[in-house]
C-alpha cells in the first residue's frame, strides 16, 4: 500500500517479517527531492517503523498528512478501549520538510504554488545586500533625473536670455517711430 502526502511517499510493508515474528508489518516514509534534487539520493528515508505483533499486517493501510501516519492492520484493542497504534505522531520526523502544511520542498527551499516548482531560498545577509543595492539604484536613477532637469531648465533660460537679448538689438537697430496719434490708412489723407 501507497499513501502520499505533498512529497511524502508512505510505503506500507503489511508482508514484513521480522525474525521469529511473522507478518508483522510495518511502514516507511519518504521524502522525494524530485523537485529539489540535482543528483542520485532522490528519495530519503524520513521515518521507519515496524509492527509488534505476529500476523499484524501493519501497513495493510496507511493514509497520512503532516502530523499523523494513520496505519491499519489487526490492531491491539487496550484495556481502556484505544485501538494501540493506528495513529502515530510523525510531526518531529515532517517538521524540516514542512511550512505550515505545505510539505513540498527540501530544506532550505520554498513552493512557489504559482510555478509548482521549489526556489533556493535567500539568507538574510543576501536578502539585505539586494534590498540596499535596490535602494541605491534608487536614488541613483533620481540624481541622474535631477541633473538633466537641471540642465534643461538652464539651456532653456539661457535661450530665453538669448532671445530677449535678440529681441532688445532689433529694438535698437529699427525703432518704431510714430508721427502722430491719427491712423493713416494708405493712399488717403483726411
């Protein structure tokens, strides 16, 4: 029997013996680095357990999720009427392959569910220095703007000087006369 759970693959040995005792069964977890592995080792052995009792089967069915390994087989009824082992705590053995109960990645990498693909995280060192570099881009690319702001607002006010100074030397070397204060329209004398 198969169960998984994110990268999870519980494997149930319902058939397993050990020594003397017959079909005891038993349960082994792993994790599959499918999406984080670059070389051989992909699957890695999380969690193994076998059963205590002969002819128990256990792992003749398994379901887990990232706290518990549900396992079945003839299960021990105790005295105070708990079914004995058909759930174990497994949440120290998921807990360095987990974030919440996403349970897809390697250590020291993240799920983007976007992608469904596993992203080496960033240390905080790294996380800084990228965040400062932004900030200097920042301010860079600000400076920058405020020197051609500069020099255009100058080029402009010196060609507005420019003109001005043209428009004074025309001023000088034609000046507008006038004679009187009456029109004249052309060819008419009133």
């Amino acid at each position: 029997m198969i169960s998984t759970y994110g990268s999870f693959v519980a494997i149930g040995l319902f058939g397993y013996t050990e020594g003397s005792k017959e079909r005891v069964g038993g349960v082994k977890i792993f994790f599959d680095k499918y999406l984080t592995s670059t070389g051989s080792g992909r699957f890695a052995l999380v969690y193994n357990s076998t059963g205590t009792t002969t002819y128990g089967y256990a792992g003749y069915s398994i379901q887990m999720n990232n706290k518990v390994l549900y396992l079945g087989g003839k299960s021990e009824i105790q005295t105070n009427g708990v079914l004995k082992g058909v759930s174990i705590d497994i949440s120290n053995y998921t807990a360095k392959y987990c974030i919440g109960v996403n349970c897809e990645c390697d250590v020291g990498y993240f799920y983007s569910t976007y992608m469904r693909q596993c992203y080496p995280q960033i240390g905080q060192s790294t996380a800084i220095i990228v965040t400062v570099c932004c900030f200097l881009l920042f301010f860079i690319i600000i400076a920058i703007i405020g020197v051609l702001l500069a020099y255009y607002m100058k080029s402009k006010e010196q060609k507005k000087d420019t003109d001005d100074e043209d428009y004074q030397h025309d001023e000088e070397a034609n000046p507008i006369i006038e004679d009187d204060d009456e029109p004249h329209l052309d060819g008419f004398n009133a």
